[in-house]
C-alpha cells in the first residue's frame, strides 16, 4: 500500500508564499505523472499542476504563473511552490498520481487571510 504524505501547509497573509510537499512511500514516482490537487469546503476535488515523469508541466489557470510544481525522482518526493497567494487558495492541498490510482493521504491545510 504507497502512501502519500503531504506537508507544509499553514496560515498566510494573501499575497505571502508556502511551499509544499509529498513523499511517497516507494520509488514510483520516477514512472508516474504526479499532480497537487486541492479540496476547499464544499467544493469538490481539483486538480491544479501536474508533472510527467519527463519533467513537464501544467497548471491550473487559476493558478497559472504563481504556482511551480516540481519533482525528485531520488527523494520520491514532489512540491508546490505557491507564491501570491490570494484566499480562494484556501483549500486541503493532496498530491496522487494522474490519474489519480492510490488512496488519498490526508491532505495539508491552507489557509489564506485577506
């Protein structure tokens, strides 16, 4: 059973930065596009960046040019550089594969103040 363990979430001002993180229980990630996908009350699950095992990339237009997701094959590990944060990022932040095939970790909180 892989299991995805997000972090570095917390609390912002809007317009501040965070960078997150997700380590993978095994080596899987060097043979798999991986996404951040977010969660906010009420809403359902979005994916917002993606990455291919070859490095490319792809964003969500909401968050197109201040969002930078990358990877470490070595580490298992991939991030979400956020920068300009505004509140509607408010959200749980998960990583999976893409498409999605293993069980959702719990998440990292968000959260964005005006």
């Amino acid at each position: 059973q892989v299991q995805l363990v997000e972090s570095g979430g917390g609390l912002v001002q809007a317009g501040g930065s965070l960078r997150l993180s997700c380590a993978a229980s095994i080596n899987y990630f060097n043979i798999r596009a991986m996404g951040w996908y977010r969660q906010a009350p009420g809403k359902q699950r979005d994916l917002v960046a993606s990455v291919t095992n070859s490095g490319a990339t792809n964003y969500a237009d909401s968050v197109k040019g201040r969002f930078t997701i990358s990877r470490d094959n070595a580490k298992n590990t991939i991030y979400l550089q956020m920068n300009s944060l505004k509140p509607e990022d408010t959200a749980v932040y998960y990583c999976n594969t893409l498409p999605q095939m293993f069980s959702w970790g719990q998440g990292t909180q968000v959260t964005v103040s005006s």
